[in-house]
C-alpha cells in the first residue's frame, strides 16, 4: 500500500511540475523501477538513497546535475519526519 502511494505521490509532483523536470522525472522513474525490480518497496527514503547512490557512481556531470535535480525534488517533497 505504502509502495503505490509514494510512486503516485512522486509521479503527482514531477508531471505537475511541468515539462521544466522531463528529465528528472526520468531519471526518477528509472530509479523507481530499480528499486522495484530489487523486492523492496518504493519510499521516499529508498528513492533518495539510490539517488544518492547514482549522483555518487556517476561520473558524467551532466547525468550528475540531473541526478542532483531529482535528489533536490524529491527532497523537497518529502516530507520531515515528526520526530525531529
């Protein structure tokens, strides 16, 4: 339950966001996909670790801006936790 709410979440923001974040929302998408593909569920934080991931393997600064783009926008979505 928790998995197909934060993909639709994310998928909400970044289509909402217009066609300024095309390929942020790729790049997501992707990662989302993985992270799927991998047996764990799609949360906010699992989406941030592997971008981090990626932004951190990649070596192209081009694919690191875009990952760097995504990580800020999802960032930016989620969430702080109620605890802190």
């Amino acid at each position: 339950m928790q998995q197909s709410s934060t993909e639709s979440q994310l998928s909400d923001y970044i289509e909402n966001g217009g066609e300024g974040h095309s390929a942020e929302a790729e790049f997501i998408g992707a990662v989302i996909k993985e992270i799927v593909a991998s047996g764990k569920h799609v949360t906010n934080k699992a989406v941030i670790l592997k971008l981090i991931e990626k932004l951190e393997t990649t070596t192209d600064a081009v694919t690191q801006d875009i990952y760097r783009d995504a990580l800020e926008l999802v960032v930016g979505r989620t969430p702080d936790d109620p605890e802190f």
